[in-house]
C-alpha cells in the first residue's frame, strides 16, 4: 500500500505540471502522451523504443511490463543536457541505456526543463489556495515553462479568467527569469511563494507579487 500511496502523492505534486500541460493542449494544439519520434527524431535507437514516451516535453516515462522484475532498463535519448532520475536527481547522460529499480514506473526529466511542482498535498486543482510551489529546474540546457493556473473548477477560462506566469533559465548564467504575471481570476492569490529548487537540493525562496523577477541561481 505505501507504493500506492507514493505514487499517489506523486500524481499530485505533478498536478501544476500536469495542468499547464493541459492548458497547451487546450489553447495551443500540444500534446501530452508523445512518442519519441517527435522529441528526438535524429536517435535511431529512440525509436525502437515500444514502449517509452514523454509526459509533456519534460519527462520520459518508461513503463515496466514484465511482472515481477526489481529493476527495468530504459533508453535514455541523445539530448544536450542528459536525464535526471525524477525521484532521486541522479543525472546520467543520453544516448545509453540505464537500469533503475522498478517498484515504480521509472520516471526522467530531461536536462533542461523546468517542472513546477506542489509542496504539499493536492488532490484536485482547485485545491491551491496559497500554498508554496516548488519550480524544479533541471540544468543542463536553456529552458521554458509557462505556469498556468485557473480557479480550477469553473468555465470562468473560456472567457479569459486565466493566468500565465513564464519561468525562462539560462543555463550558461545559472540564472532564472520570472516573467510578470499575464491574465487573472477571481480567487487569484495576488502574492505567491516559489521555492525554487536545484537537483543537487539547494533551494532558493522567492516571494513573487506578480513582477518580474531575476534570480541568480549561480550559489
């Protein structure tokens, strides 16, 4: 049951990942599921992956369909700044293949993304309120990500009570970027806390009042 109970709390960190993937879906025609072919169509043996896809442009995900197996191998493709275990940070390069344990599904976030992340306990959208978020930034590489947020409950979105707030890294500067929030909703916390968090564990607090914000991540 603790491995249930793990994976669920882990759906639910993911879900402001999760949700401003869906947002791109929605407004911008992206897509969540993907098959490698369409990250890393120049890596041969990427796509004689059966099984492996990427959840959003940031994370690989490599089922385990054998049964009783402790470990499973995944395929990590070719990319500028390799993989990081999403549980432990263990960074490994691409272009090889790598075993990890298998009491969950292996889970990598590629070199160069930004995840935000719940700190606490989430088990529905709505459920925000104003508590922390964490931004995970895995280096390796420049990277993007725009935050978007709703009430959560409402279609109040559709007409445009939304907000976006963009998160840009510079890798070479070890510098992040907040851009100043674009849009709102009724139950918008105006002020929001970012930790912002490195894979080797150092964090960095930001109290964000919807200004842009530079911060130098270079400790």
């Amino acid at each position: 049951m603790k491995h249930f109970s793990d994976c669920l709390e882990e759906r639910y960190r993911l879900l402001p990942y999760t949700y401003s993937n869906a947002a791109a879906i929605a407004f911008e025609g992206s897509t969540l599921m993907r098959p490698l072919v369409f990250d890393f169509f120049n890596d041969h043996q990427a796509l004689q992956q059966k099984y492996e896809y990427m959840f959003g442009r940031s994370l690989l995900v490599s089922p385990v369909t054998e049964p009783n197996v402790k470990t499973w191998r995944t395929y990590l493709p070719k990319t500028q700044g390799g993989w990081y275990d999403l549980r432990s940070n263990r960074h490994f390069d691409g272009g090889q293949t790598v075993e990890t344990e298998a009491v969950r599904i292996p889970v990598f976030v590629r070199g160069g993304s930004i995840v935000p992340m719940a700190t606490e306990k989430r088990q529905y959208a709505a459920n925000q309120a104003n508590e922390p978020l964490s931004i995970c930034i895995f280096p390796g590489a420049d990277a993007a990500f725009s935050l978007y947020e709703d009430d959560g409950e409402t279609m109040a979105y559709t007409e445009g009570q939304q907000s976006r707030i963009l998160f840009v890294w510079n890798d070479a500067k070890k510098r992040l970027t907040i851009g100043q929030r674009v849009g709102s909703y009724p139950t918008m916390s105006a002020n929001r806390t970012f930790i912002l968090t490195m894979p080797d564990g150092k964090t960095v607090k930001v109290e964000y009042k919807g200004k842009k914000i530079v911060q130098n991540l270079n400790l």
